[in-house]
C-alpha cells in the first residue's frame, strides 16, 4: 500500500495533481448524471405527464453543455501536460544508468562495470535510465515515482526523474511481456549519496566467491528465467538437488521414472522434448544442442554434481 501514497519522485506531485483532478471531476459527473437521471426518471414520467411537450432544441442549455466540458478537458489537458512536459525534458546534470529488461527481468548497468538486479540511486540525484530490451516490449514502472516507460527492443526510450524519499520501492514490468511477466519484478533503493558511492565504487558482488563454470555458462544463457537455484518452481523444475533427483517423465511410449544422471541431463538441453518432466509444459524449453558445445554440456552437468554434493 505504501507504494500508492508515497510521492518518492520530484515529478510524483503533478502526476498525482492531474489524476485527483480526473478522478474529482468523474466523481462529480458519476453522482451528478446519476441523481439527474433519477430525477427526470420520476419527474418526466408519462404519469405525470399525460400530453408530451414537442420542442426542437434549448440554444441556452446546448451552449452551457458544450462550453462547460470544453473549459474541464482543457483543465485536465492543462494538468496533465504540465505533469508530463518536464518527463521528457532530461537536466544536463543527470546521471546515467541503463536499465536492460529481458525475459523476465530487469538489470541495472551504471557503466562503470557495476551491473545490479536492483536499481539502487542517490538520494536528492537527477538520473536518466536509458531502457534497452533484449528480447519483446517490457514496461519500467515505478509507481511511488510516477514514472513509466516502455521498454522496446531497437527503440532508445528513456526516463528521469530525482529520488526525493530514500527507502526502497516496488519497479513492475507493465507490459505483458509471456508467461513469467508477472514475476518480472525489482526495486529501488535510494540511498544516502555517501552510501551509494560507497556501493558504486564496491565492485565485488557480496557473496565474492566466484561461479562454478557450469554455473557460468547456465547464466550466460538464462538458463534461469525458467530454471531456480534455490528450489522454487519457475517455468521449469528447479535445478537445486537436480542430480540424481527421480523424476516422472512423459515419452511417446508413456510415463516412466528416470533418473537424472549425466546422459538425461544433457539430453534435457539437446532434446528438451524427448522426454518431458510431468507436471510441465512442452515446447517451452528450445533445444540448445547448437548453442552449447559437448564441452560446456560436461561442465554444466558437473555444476550439477558439485551442487548436490556440497548441500
Ligand atoms: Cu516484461
């Protein structure tokens, strides 16, 4: 809820200011028609009016009908292009991050070699994110910022705005972008400007032990947007105890169980179809026989093995 009411962006004021000036004005029109139609209803009711009146038109009324909703459109243009001019006007001094969104997640460069899952800013800093996509149409929505953009493969769109509330918001893919859109979330955390210098200039991720190289090779092809490491059901069954796990599978002769030792693995990524894991759809995973050499395969089946062996 808290996201609804924060207003965490210097431009959150004139989004909110255009949106309650709608929302009022359809207040008002909703009861108003509502009563009026209540009213005529009950008041013009054949009833009561046992020989209709015939007339042309009300030059008054017509006039008053035009003029009035003319002067309130204009005010919610006017509200609404005052919120919106400053969105496209980027200041000089803004810092730069590009945002890149993918299939289904977003990530954070700040150029410097400083890539981040979540997009953490100073406090009180004009920023521009330049919104790159990888893959289809996504959506950049901040909502205690008022700020959203699409995100469109081959189109350079951005957006800026000044952190002006540190803590940490919600960031939303808006734009139905398959079948794990809805999960295609991170946040923002606006820190102290001290403190975001501090996390810019660290270069080592927290847990600084490098990856396995089977580890590598599984991020370098997103292996898991649909894949866990931690034992949560994405797209496909995760990868954590994989090894050795006993799984049911759909063949064209029927059901059986397998287990998944080094040959079902890589047969897994090279004839994703041949044997489906039950419970699961087919023809989501693409077959990577060409994209991963035999040599990547061991290794990936390695990082397997390690990872249920240390568990
Ligand atoms: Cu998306």
């Amino acid at each position: 809820m808290e996201t609804l009411f924060n207003q965490g962006s210097n431009l959150a004021e004139a989004v909110d200011r255009a949106f309650i000036f709608i929302f009022a004005i359809s207040f008002i029109f909703t009861i108003g028609i509502t009563v009026l139609m209540i009213y005529i209803l009950v008041h013009f009711s054949r009833k009561k009016n046992k020989n209709p009146k015939q007339f042309s038109h009300n030059t008054k009324l017509e006039v008053i009908w035009t003029v009035v909703p003319l002067i309130i459109v204009l005010m919610m243009f006017y509200y609404g292009w005052v919120g919106f001019a400053p969105m496209r006007q980027v200041p000089a001094d803004a810092m730069p991050v590009t945002v890149i969104g993918r299939m289904w997640s977003w990530e954070f460069d700040y150029g410097n070699g400083k890539v981040s899952k979540e997009l953490v800013l100073p406090f009180n800093k004009n920023v521009k994110l330049n919104l790159v996509s990888r893959d289809v149409n996504h959506s950049l929505f901040i909502p205690a910022f008022r700020v959203k953009e699409d995100v469109i493969p081959g189109y350079e769109n951005y957006m800026w705005f000044r952190p002006i509330m540190k803590g940490t918001f919600d960031i939303y893919c808006t734009e139905y972008c398959g079948l794990a859109h809805s999960a295609m979330l991170s946040k923002v955390i606006v820190l102290d400007s001290l403190e975001f210098k501090q996390w810019l200039t660290e270069l080592k991720v927290p847990d600084n032990l490098p990856d396995p190289p089977g580890l590598v090779i599984i991020k370098a092809n997103a292996c898991i947007t649909c894949h866990s490491l931690d034992g949560s059901k994405v797209i496909g069954p995760t990868f954590k105890g994989l090894y050795g796990r006993k799984t049911l599978v759909v063949t064209e002769s029927g059901d059986k169980e397998i287990e998944a030792n080094d040959e079902y693995i890589k047969k897994s990524i090279t004839d994703p179809n041949a044997e489906q894991v039950k419970g699961y759809n087919k023809g989501l995973m693409q077959s990577y026989k060409e994209k991963i050499s035999a040599e990547d395969l061991d290794k990936i089946v390695d990082y397997f093995k390690i990872s249920v062996e240390t568990k």
